[in-house]
C-alpha cells in the first residue's frame, strides 16, 4: 500500500500486483507492453471536472481564481 503515485508505478512495474492510476500517466508503459490493462469494463472514461459552487452572488478572490484556471484553455 502507497501513497505516491511514483511507489506505485514502481510497484506494478516490478510486478507486485495491481495498480489503480490514470491512463495518462502510464500511456507509455502500456504502449511498451511494460504493464497492461486489467479490468476495462470497470474503467469509465473521463469526462472532465466538474465544479458545484453554491449560488451567491459575489464568491471569495480565491474561488474567482480557481474557476477562471479551470475554464482557461490554450
């Protein structure tokens, strides 16, 4: 049991059981054949954030900040 992504990955690398990570972030290792999928059907794709932010009418600083970098896209 670990609590970085890191030890984990090294871990399913070395063999030592299952691993429950993103796809992006083992994209590779899967492409090399280093790891493969296991259990698709209960792998939902994924959609995005979402965000609930509650009605008012003015939000903190912080808040303004935080969904102005989720709605910025390059």
């Amino acid at each position: 049991m670990f609590n970085t992504v890191s030890l984990i990955l090294d871990a399913a690398l070395a063999g030592f059981g299952l691993a429950h990570l993103a796809e992006s972030q083992v994209q590779p290792y899967l492409a090399a054949g280093q790891l493969v999928r296991v259990l698709v059907d209960w792998c939902p794709p994924f959609e995005g954030y979402h965000l609930y932010y509650p009605s008012r009418r003015q939000h903190s600083a912080a808040f303004a900040l935080l969904v102005e970098a989720l709605r910025y896209r390059s």
